[in-house]
C-alpha cells in the first residue's frame, strides 16, 4: 500500500514546497519515489519551457496539471482582454511542458454582483476552448470556497463547476475537485458521483481545513491534520472512475518555513496514513 501510494498515485504541487526552485522540486520529489508534479506558473519564470519539459522527463516525473490559468471576471473590460491573453499564454505554456491540464481559478470582482462575475467566466472559458482544443490541453474549473467568492472565484460549488462542464459539452472543459475547497458542501456527494461519472474530474487535490484556521489563504493543514473526511472522499471519487493522481496542493506559511526536505517527508507519511 506505501508502495502503491507514494510512487504511483502521490503528485505534488509545487507550490507545496513553495522555497524550492522548479529544478530542486523535481530533484527532491523523484529522489522520494513521487511520480507526477503538478507546476505552478512561477517556476517557470526564467526557464526555457523546453528545459523544463527536459527536467520532467530527466527525473522520470510526469506532469499532472499546469496551475493556474482564469481570472476571469472583472467589471473593466480591459482586464477581462487582458485575462483571456494571460489564459492563452498558460495554454501555450501547459502544452510545452506536457501538461495535459491547465486549473482555472474563476475569479470575481467585489465591484459587480456574483450573477455579472458568473456570465463573465462563461464567456472567458468558451473564448479560450478553440486555443484548448487546438493544443491539446483540458480547462479544469476548480470551484472555491465561498470565503473567496469576493475576489477569488464567483464559482463556489461542485454544481457550479459541474454545470459549466455541462453547459461546453465538450473534452476540453472539465473540472478540478479540492477538497479543502468543498468538503464542507451537502450536495458534495451527489455532486463528485456526477462529476467523475460524466468524465468531467480531471484533477483531485488534498490538503486539511485546520481548525481554527490562521489565516484564509496560506494555513492549509497537513493531511490528518484537519476535519476533512480525506480517504472517504479519495474512495468515493474512485468508485465512480476516477483513476488519475492524488495531488498534494498546501498553501502553508508555516510549512514555507520548515527545511523543505524535512517537510516533504512530513507530506509522504501524513499521505500515507490518512489518503
């Protein structure tokens, strides 16, 4: 079950050991036995996109995700422009490393109502599937917490991102499920039974609501750390066909702190015991 779990099911997302260079991640990671990485767009900064692909395939790490394309919603359509350029440039960017998935953070601006911020994020996506499609790479909606729903994402359930897969009908649009995100959701069940069986989950993200919680952004737990139902959620989305890696995404000021190789091991045995 270690074995299972550490090297073929375990991806980590950069972000989690936020310190750490795009070459000391896949270093580290593929010296720990893990098999996928999921990249965040900062990493990249400074490095040819060729490179990295070639850093991927060095440390025998496949790309599970590209993070974050979206931002949608804004009241200035300059910024809306501005946005779908930004989103093609990820697209672009995904499709250089590998990545098969780019993870949309919707967006919302506190200046407009949430229904302007929700037709906004339709448009946006429906504007940037043709350059999706033509590269090969999946838009993943990941809805967010409500606490984000002023600035962060006018998208805040399963049923939400669900209905926006369903609305585009098409392979290119899915969505990424987090569970720090919507573990708190009554309908969550119903709701991922409908997502994975549709086809739509394209990635699922683990991490812990601790409680109290410090801070709303960068005070994600550890594994086990937390009240989400880790290992039933995990199972629940196996049983209706998810099969893809279970991606490690921690926003941690505390964690940043820590020796990174310390802390990645920290992450392999909370894994283990509670995903």
């Amino acid at each position: 079950m270690p074995d299972r779990l550490t090297k073929n099911r375990l991806c980590l997302h950069t972000v989690t050991t936020k310190p750490w260079s795009l070459e000391e991640c896949c270093r580290h990671y593929a010296g720990a036995g893990i098999a996928h990485i999921t990249v965040w767009r900062n990493v990249l900064e400074g490095i040819a996109l060729p490179r990295a692909r070639k850093l991927f395939a060095d440390h025998g790490l496949a790309v599970a995700a590209l993070c974050r394309g979206g931002f949608f919603a804004s009241s200035e359509a300059s910024q809306r422009r501005a946005a779908l350029a930004d989103n093609r440039l990820a697209l672009e960017q995904a499709a250089a490393i590998g990545a098969p998935t780019l993870v949309l953070v919707c967006g919302a601006d506190p200046g407009q109502s949430l229904d302007d911020s929700r037709h906004q994020i339709r448009d946006g996506i429906a504007a940037i599937l043709p350059a999706a499609e033509s590269l090969g790479v999946v838009l993943a909606i990941e809805p967010l917490h409500p606490m984000y729903a002023g600035d962060r994402s006018a998208v805040v359930t399963l049923a939400q991102a669900n209905d926006l897969a369903q609305f585009f009908d098409s392979p290119w649009a899915g969505v990424a499920l987090d569970v720090y995100h919507v573990w708190w959701d009554p309908a969550l069940q119903q709701e991922m039974e409908r997502c994975a069986k549709a086809g739509f989950l394209r990635s699922f993200h683990v991490s812990d609501w601790k409680t109290p919680t410090a801070d709303l952004l960068n005070d994600r737990g550890l594994m086990g750390e937390g009240c989400i139902p880790l290992r039933s959620l995990r199972e629940q989305a196996e049983a209706n066909g998810f099969r893809g890696p279970v991606e490690v995404e921690i926003f941690s000021t505390e964690y940043w702190k820590l020796d990174q190789e310390i802390w990645l091991q920290w992450i392999i045995e909370a894994y283990i015991e509670h995903c």
